[in-house]
C-alpha cells in the first residue's frame, strides 16, 4: 500500500514499529501486547496529529500547562501524564487522563484520591520507581515497594496498574537490562498478591533510546519522544 501521507514522522514510526516487532519476535512477544506512547512534549499540535494517524493513540506529556494545552486540540487519544507531577497541580488535569505514570509519594497519591472521589470517578496510575537509585531522580526505591503498596491500597478512588522506571541516560545495554529485569521481576512477585486496589498491568520502561531493551524485558508501555518526532 503506498502511503500518502508520507512524511519524516510517518516514516520514523515505522522504523520504531519494525524494530518493536524484532525485539517481540527475539523474546517471543506479541507487538499487540505493547503500548507505543508517543512522547509529545515541545512537539505542536499539527505534528502530534502526524502520529496520531499512523495509529499513535496514546500521548504522553510530561508538564501539566503543556498537557492542558494539547489536550483540547487533539481528539480521540489516552493521554498519560509521565514527569513529575506536584501535588497542587493534581486538580488541573483529574479525570482527563488515561494513566499517570508518575506516582511516587502518598501525598501526591493521596491528593488524587481525594479530588477523584470528589469527582465520583477512580484514576489510574503506576508507581515510579528509581531501580538503579541515583539521587538526582525521581522514584520510590525497590525495597520500599511492599510499604508504599500497603499504604496506597488504602486509597480507593486511586487505582495502582503497575510500575514505570527510566535507566540511567548513558549505561552500557547490560546495566540498563538489568535495571529493567529487576522491576519486571518485582512486577511478577507483586501480580501475584492480592490487593484491593492494586493489578498489575502496565510496565512502562524505555524511552528512544532503550525501548527494544525494555520490551526484551518485559515492558508493554514504551514511551517513545524523540525517535518518533526528530526531523
Ligand atoms: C521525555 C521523556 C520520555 C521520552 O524521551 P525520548 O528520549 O525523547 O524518547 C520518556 N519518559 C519520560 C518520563 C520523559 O520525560
């Protein structure tokens, strides 16, 4: 089929899905099963709407003014919320996400429970954890997980799907692997507990960078910005 729409965006999302298929077929996955999350911060309205038509239907944004902003313009998509989300903002986006994927302190955790009850509705989320432990990210660490999922359970209009982590930006393939095997394997230990509040859904692990690596271990969100927009 020839596409007529060809264009520099329509072209790397191919690139991406041929090299998703690879690391699917390597570790015996189905491309179905995993999430491409277009990263669309810096990245205007007509250009998302690029994405969108080859079939990118979940955003992710990662600062809530630039979400608010798209969020009108663009119809028929899941967007995700995926940087750092303080507290106070929590009221300006409740009820127009698909996942936030930055939870990592029972405050902030809190704070969306109680604006979604107020609403009537429960909001999803994945608990951010900083696997490799540097002391510039943001993230709870992996011994503190069974403490922080005990105490989010007791929130009910907050509803845990899972994890999201990001490796550190310049490890060799093998650090970073190892980094996405432990959250995957704490993923499976946890899937198997029972919680009121708490499935386990989504892994969102790797970025441009190190989204085949991530799906090589497990991950069914990638969350894709710069490899899916640069010229
Ligand atoms: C920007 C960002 C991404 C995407 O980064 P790229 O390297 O451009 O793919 C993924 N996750 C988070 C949390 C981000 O802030």
């Amino acid at each position: 089929m020839i596409n007529m729409n060809e264009n520099h965006i329509s072209k790397n999302i191919e690139k991406i899905r041929q090299n998703i298929n690879l690391a699917c077929k390597e570790s015996g996955r189905k491309a179905d099963d995993i999430i491409i999350l277009g990263v669309t911060k810096t990245i205007d309205a007509e250009d998302i709407k690029k994405a969108v038509d080859e079939g990118i239907y979940h955003l992710g944004e990662n600062r809530v003014q630039e979400f608010l902003e798209k969020e009108d313009k663009i119809d028929n998509v899941k967007w995700h919320i995926i940087g750092h989300l303080q507290t106070n903002k929590v009221k300006y986006i409740i009820g127009k996400t698909f996942l936030i994927h930055s939870v990592e302190s029972i405050k902030l955790a809190k704070e969306i429970d109680r604006l979604s009850s107020q609403k009537g509705i429960t909001t999803d989320v994945l608990i951010e954890v900083n696997v490799s432990g540097e002391e510039s990210k943001y993230g709870i660490r992996c011994e503190d997980i069974d403490s922080f999922l005990d105490e989010i359970d007791k929130f009910n209009a907050v509803k845990v799907k899972g994890f999201m982590t990001m490796a550190p930006k310049d490890a060799a393939d093998n650090e970073i692997r190892q980094i996405f095997r432990k959250l995957y394997k704490i993923y499976v230990d946890i899937s198997q507990k029972k919680y009121n509040n708490i499935s386990m859904e989504y892994l969102s692990m790797g970025m441009s960078s190190d989204y085949e690596l991530a799906i090589l271990e497990g991950a069914n969100i990638v969350r894709v910005g710069s490899a899916m927009f640069k010229q």
